[in-house]
C-alpha cells in the first residue's frame, strides 16, 4: 500500500515536472498540493507533510601521504580512496513514520555478507518529543559521532574512538533506540543492539548505549553543551576481537574505497583477537562531552575510558584499560557561525557565495592503553612493552565552503607514541589529507 503511494507520488511529480507551471519552487495540481523540491536533493513531498520521499547522498574522496610510524618501514607512502560514497534515501509515510536507507559503495560501512549499509532504519514521531528507531544503525557515544560524518571538523574523528570502534557501530546487527528531548535543553537516549558476533549456543552479542545532553545555551552561535555517555557489551564468546586499535587520524594506512597503504600501521596498542571463550568477560565504556560555541569560534572536547574484563582462563588475567581526550578549536574566519541541533553540531552556511566561508581547526588527541597480560607482544606491525603505552595526534588543518554543497579541506597530521613503535622502530610520524566533498 505504502510503495503504490510512493509510486503514485514519483510518477505525479515527473508528470507536472514536465507539464506544470512551477511557481516558487512549488507544482500544484487540482488536487493535493505537491512540493518538488531540488536543492539538496530531490525531495517530492505532499503540501500537508503526511508523505515524504528524497533521495541525496555524499562523496568524500581523500588523499592521503604519510610515514613514521603510520607504516611498517617508515618509509613515505600515500594512498587514495573513497572515503565515503553514499546514495542517501528517505522519507515520510502517514506523517509519523519516517524512513532512512544510506548505501555505502566505498564498502567503508557494513560488510559483503550483510551489505554495505551504513543505516537502514525506520522511526516513529508520533509521540514527540519521544522517538522510537529500529533497524540497522549506529548507535551514539560521543559529541563527534553524533554529528555527521559530513560537517564534522578534522576529516577522521578524534583517535579515542578507534580504541573502542564497537561502541559507535552496528557490527551488521540490529537495534532499537529511544530518543526523548525537554525545552530544547535535555536530551536522553537509550538503544539497545543485537550484534552478529554469536556464541556457540547461537547468541548474538548484545549491547547497551546511554547517551544524557543538557544545553542550557542551544543556539546557532551560542552554545553550552554537556554531554555523558555508557556503553557496554558481552565479550566472552569464542573469537571476540579484544584489540585496542586506532588509525591516529590517518585512514589511509588501511581503508576500503580506493588504493590504500600497502604497508600500512593500523596498530594494536593492546588486547588481542580472536579470544577462546571466557578470556574475557565485560567491555565497558563511558565517557564526558563539552562544547562552547560564541559567534564564529567553537571548541569542544571528549574524555572517555574503555574497560575490558579479564575472564576465567588463565591466558588473560588482568583487565586491559584506555583511557584517552581530545580538545579541538575551530574558527571561521569569515563569520559564520557553526549551526547546532540540541545533541549535534551541523553545517557551516556561506554567506558570501562567491569566496564560500573558510574555517581553521586544531584539534588534540591524546591516550593511553594498559595491558599488562603479555600476550601477542607484536601486534600487526606494531612492536609494544608491557604494560602502559601512549599515543599523541596533532590536527591542524582548514576547510573551505565553497557552498551548501562543496567543502574542500587540507588537514596535517602529526603522531607520537610511547612504548610501541612499528617495526622499524618509529615512534613518531607525519601526515597530510585532502578531501573533496559534495553532498546533495
């Protein structure tokens, strides 16, 4: 019933496309008003909002060189790639429920096996300001994860969240989520997943996300926001990945979409894959989030600390810890103000359309890992000490907003560790990225 509706609504639209008079953007009919839209997009739409449908999508294509320690021999090298390829779809049916497939051809969301969708999602508004969303969907921790990967600042989000990817990530599993707001102020969510990585009994890994917000101070320009979450999962079953793994900023030293390092140093700064049963028991995470915005310049930071339990097995017997923070600054030297949406930063709008709005941001990561279990000591091509080792990543870079559309930016990368090196023995290293952006 719904997909003739949607049918009847796409074919009406192309119909008055080609034969109605279009006055301000709006085709009306002797009927029901119907909106067709292009900015951004190709949005058809009914007058009253009861049904909805558009299609949009994002290219990112990167570039990337680097050395030191982001490769084995240290030697320079660069890569290529498609850092995000999406066909975005969406809608609104019977006013209340709403619709979100995005499809990754990068191949950077999902896998082969489950298709490579990075949401594919169905929410119920018809009890505001409470949401409910089912289906495939990344699950949120974290200030930067909840803002678009298109208007976050640096090209990669800060390094802390590589060391516990799982908490933002579907894993090819299925979740539901629950999201309530209060005054424009309050946010809570809870989303509860069902993850595909099964014991031997056939049980799915299950995981629970909290996420709090409160923004006394919500406007475009003049923000206050504070922000904590949680999350945490069973890991006990056979073959569970317990690394600790980051990319320090530079995605291109193992990636999908294009031509990646082929020596590059994705380190595992602790832990290990591939777990017996009972290595390990919970993985814990939680973390604290703050942004301050006046005017043109921004500046936010996260802590957060990961926790993996030790099990019953002899091979593991102490609990593997990180904990780790960035702070970023960002300026737009033309003036515009970065928009925030309760919970999320959003776009930066050009106000002059001829030199777009230009944007400068440092950003600093800084973690540490303490595994004292001395397993699996050569970690890829990674080398590591016992104990605590650390990992530093500067970011500084520019963005250019040509328009709504395109946004061009160059980012240099600079990294030191402590206590693992790769196998040339570089504990440091330099990179740069360029990305080219166009979202529609």
């Amino acid at each position: 019933m719904i997909r003739k509706h949607f049918a009847g609504i796409a074919a009406s639209a192309l119909a008055l496309a080609v034969s109605a008079q279009a006055v301000a953007g709006t085709v009306t009919t002797d009927g029901a008003d119907i909106v067709l839209k292009t900015k951004g997009g190709l949005e058809v739409a009914t007058a009253d909002k009861e049904f909805a449908f558009k299609v949009g999508g994002r290219l990112q294509a990167d570039y990337s060189q680097f050395d030191g320690f982001y490769t084995a021999s240290g030697d320079t090298e660069d890569a290529a790639y498609f850092r995000r390829a999406f066909l975005e779809i969406s809608g609104v049916a019977y006013k209340d429920w709403k619709y979100q497939i995005n499809y990754d051809f990068a191949h950077n969301a999902g896998s082969e096996d489950n298709g490579y969708f990075d949401e594919a999602s169905i929410t119920y508004t018809g009890w505001d300001p409470v949401q409910i969303r089912v289906g495939r969907f990344d699950p949120i921790f974290g200030l930067e994860k909840a803002t678009s990967s298109k208007w976050v600042t640096a090209p990669e989000r800060n390094a802390n969240y590589d060391l516990m990817d799982w908490v933002n990530s579907h894993q090819d599993g299925m979740g539901i989520e629950v999201v309530g707001t209060y005054a424009d102020s309050l946010l809570g969510a809870v989303t509860l997943s069902s993850k595909d990585n099964g014991d031997d009994n056939g049980q799915s890994t299950k995981q629970v996300n909290l996420r709090g917000v409160f923004a006394p101070l919500h406007e475009t320009g003049n923000v206050l926001h504070l922000g904590a979450n949680f999350a945490q999962r069973n890991a006990d079953d056979e073959g569970y990945d317990g690394r600790f793994r980051s990319r320090m900023g530079m995605r291109g030293v193992a990636t999908e979409g294009g031509t990646e390092a082929k020596n590059g140093n994705r380190a595992a700064f602790g832990g290990f894959n591939n777990a017996d049963a009972g290595d390990f028991d919970k993985d814990t995470a939680w973390g604290v989030e703050a942004a301050w915005a006046t005017g043109p310049f921004s500046l936010q930071g996260e802590y957060m600390q990961r926790t993996l339990e030790a099990g019953d097995n002899a091979d593991v017997t102490e609990d593997i810890e990180a904990d780790g923070f960035y702070v970023q600054a960002a300026y737009t030297l033309t003036g515009e103000a970065r928009e925030y949406k309760l919970g999320k930063f959003d776009k930066i709008k050009p106000e002059n359309k001829q030199i777009g709005a230009w944007e400068v941001f440092y950003r600093y990561d800084d973690f540490t890992v303490e595994d004292d279990n001395g397993l699996s000591l050569t970690q890829g091509v990674a080398i590591r000490e016992i104990g605590e080792v650390d990992g530093q990543t500067h970011n500084l870079g520019v963005n250019w907003y040509a328009n709504e559309a395109v946004r061009l930016s160059a980012t240099y990368v600079k990294v030191k560790t402590d206590g693992i090196t790769n196998d040339a023995g570089d504990d440091d290293g330099d990179g740069f990225v360029m990305r080219a952006q166009y979202v529609f």
